[in-house]
C-alpha cells in the first residue's frame, strides 16, 4: 500500500525558509520518480520539483535557485527545501508518486508579513 504524509507546512515571512517532508510507506520509494506539486486558490496545480529514482532534478521556473528537491532513500522520504520564500509561493504543497498517481493530502505553506 502506497502512503505518502507531508508535514513542515507553516506560516512564514516573506525571505524565509521551509523545509517539507514527505514520509513515503513501504520500501516502494527508491525504486520510484517523486515530485512536489503546490495548489493554490483558484489556480492549477503545478508542478514545483520532481527527482527520478537516481537523482535528476527538475525544477518549475517560479523557483530555480530557490527551492531543492532531495530523497532519502534509506529513510523513505521526500524532502523540499525552500529558501527566500515570496507571498505567492503560499500553496497547499503535496507530495507525488507519478507512478499509480499517488499523492498525499498535503501540508499548507503561507507566506505572508
């Protein structure tokens, strides 16, 4: 069973800096492409950061130069760190297996003064 938990999401000021986990089940994870995806009101989805099972990177252009996907895969975890966080950055940030489509519920990231 595939269960992907994300937390870290909090409430920070504009130039902060986050870092979210993703807690993925089972011992699935390294053999899998992961991504984040952030979800704001009232627009899509997108795609923040994705890494295949052995590392590539790709990154949204909203935030190259900031944000730094990463995995663990002893620990079976998806991180994101985020750097020089700005107000539209403030999404419902949500943790993706490509693979069966699998996602978690989400951990809520605002950035506001």
């Amino acid at each position: 069973q595939v269960q992907l938990v994300e937390s870290g999401g909090d409430l920070v000021q504009p130039g902060g800096s986050l870092r979210l986990t993703c807690a993925a089940s089972g011992s699935w994870f390294y053999a899998y492409s992961m991504g984040w995806y952030r979800q704001a009101p009232g627009l899509q989805r997108e795609l923040v950061a994705s890494v295949t099972d052995n590392g590539l990177t790709n990154y949204a252009d909203s935030v190259k130069g900031r944000f730094t996907i990463s995995r663990d895969n002893a620990k079976n975890t998806l991180y994101l760190q985020m750097e020089n966080l700005k107000p539209e950055d403030t999404a419902l940030y949500y943790c993706h297996r490509p693979a069966g489509h699998y996602r978690g519920p989400g951990t809520q990231v605002t950035v506001s003064s």
